[in-house]
C-alpha cells in the first residue's frame, strides 16, 4: 500500500466532509441530488465508454489500484540483482546464469538472462527488449486514458447539469417552490463534476504517472543491465553504468550497501 496515496486521499475527503458538515449545521441532505448524480456520473461513463474500448474502461479497477499499490522492486535493489548476476557469469560463464532465470520473479529480467543463455546476439535481445518496453508504455497509456477521460468529462457534465438546472430555474420563475430544485441541480451537478476531477480522476492519473516513470526507469535499468551482463562488463563497471541512472545520494546509499 502506498501511504502518500492513502494519506492524501483520506484526507481530501475528510477535509471535504468535515466543510460540508460544520458549513452546513449537520444538514448534509442538501448537498445530495439524485438528478445531478445521475447527470455527472452516468454522463462521465457513458461518454468515457464513446471514447475507449469496452476490455480497456472494464479494466478501470485494475488500473486504480496500481495507483495505490505498487510491486516495483527499488531501483537499487535491481541493480544489486544484476550486479549478482554479472558476478555469477563472469566467474562461472554465462551458462551459470539458467539456474538463475527460475529465480527470477521480474519476467522482463527472466526473459532477457534467457535470451542471453539461449546465445541471442546482442542487438536482437536489445531490439526484443525495447519491443517490450514499448508495449508497456502503450499498455500503461491506454490505461491511463480511462482516468483522464473520467477526469475531464465529469466536469464537463457538471456544467451541462447546470445549464439543464438553470432553464428548469428560469421555466418556473413563477413558482417559487420550483426554483429551489433547479438552483440545487445548476450547483450540485458542477459541485459533483469538480469533485470527480479533482478528488479522484486527476489526483489517481499523476500519480499512475509516476508509476510509469518508475516503471519505465526500472526496464531502462534492467535492460541496460542484461546487455552489459552479455557483453561480459566487469561487475564493478556494470554497477557504475546502472548506478548513472540513480540520483547522487542513492548512488552513494547503494555503495554503502554492498
């Protein structure tokens, strides 16, 4: 579980509650209006669903929890891994390294040593493996897009909601007892669109941007890593290739532990 994750969005919402209920007296039925749910929500996904295919919205949940969740292996811990591995090559020949590959839970690192045992010269296992990073930068933005579109069509809604709300408001300007509802549509549906976008949708997608960055750090590692590893690279000049991808105090943190 990420913590800054859970943290941030606990609080948002908290905070939110807490100015709903002090602002309001205790009388928070106000702030609730079927209709303007309905508009923002059932308008968001309806449209979200125009725009993407059907397999990638139902993907959505997946999607979001990685958002709190995370299974990366640290940047200094994988360029320990492959380190160990340069080591085990270098001292016993690359053949050493496929009782290794069964070890290896990363399957983009399993995949690479594999290639490298199975005598892959070294630009197709490049090209393979650039191939797959790719295709994870392409599979993490389609993913990504369902939270942007959620974000940007909420809020959208919101303001058709209010439009919608304000003929109803101006139609019945000769009842006053119908002009009370509509108001509360023309802001509950904004009110609603704003806190789809800026409680949930944004906030999730930066940080599944993050994620990316993290993730796509940890390919360019890892591949730089099995090529070096096949091209026989000393482990110490290997550890300060892959360490140059490191900011100075995790560089100087990953010397300190070995």
């Amino acid at each position: 579980m990420d913590l800054a994750t859970l943290i941030g969005f606990v609080a948002s919402v908290g905070l939110f509650a807490w100015a709903i209920v002090s602002g309001s007296g205790g009388n928070v039925g106000g702030f609730w209006d079927t209709p303007s749910i309905i508009i923002v929500i059932g308008g968001g996904i309806s449209t979200t669903l125009l725009s993407v295919r059907l397999e990638r919205f139902l993907s959505l949940a997946k999607v979001m929890k990685n958002a709190f969740f995370s299974r990366l292996q640290s940047p200094e811990a994988m360029i320990r891994t492959l380190v160990g591995f340069s080591e085990v090559a270098r001292r016993e020949g690359i053949l050493a390294l496929q009782s290794q590959v069964e070890k290896v839970e990363n399957p983009f690192i399993a995949n690479g040593l594999q290639m490298i045992v199975d005598g892959t010269d070294a630009e197709t296992v490049k090209t393979l493996t650039q191939y797959e990073m790719d295709s994870i930068d392409m599979r993490h933005a389609e993913g990504k897009q369902v939270i942007d579109l959620l974000g940007k069509y909420g809020p959208a809604y919101g303001m058709i909601g209010t439009l919608v709300g304000l003929v109803i408001m101006l139609q019945n300007m000769d009842d006053p007892k119908k002009i009370g509802p509509g108001m509360a549509v023309a802001i509950l549906t904004t009110l609603y669109g704003a806190i789809i976008a800026n409680m949930i949708c944004l906030p999730i997608a930066d940080k599944l941007n993050i994620r990316h960055g993290q993730e796509m750090l940890a390919l360019t590692i890892a591949q730089a890593g099995i090529l070096g590893i096949q091209a026989g690279d000393n482990p110490r000049v290997l550890e300060m290739k892959l360490a140059a991808f490191l900011d100075p105090k995790k560089r100087a943190a990953l010397g300190d532990k070995k």
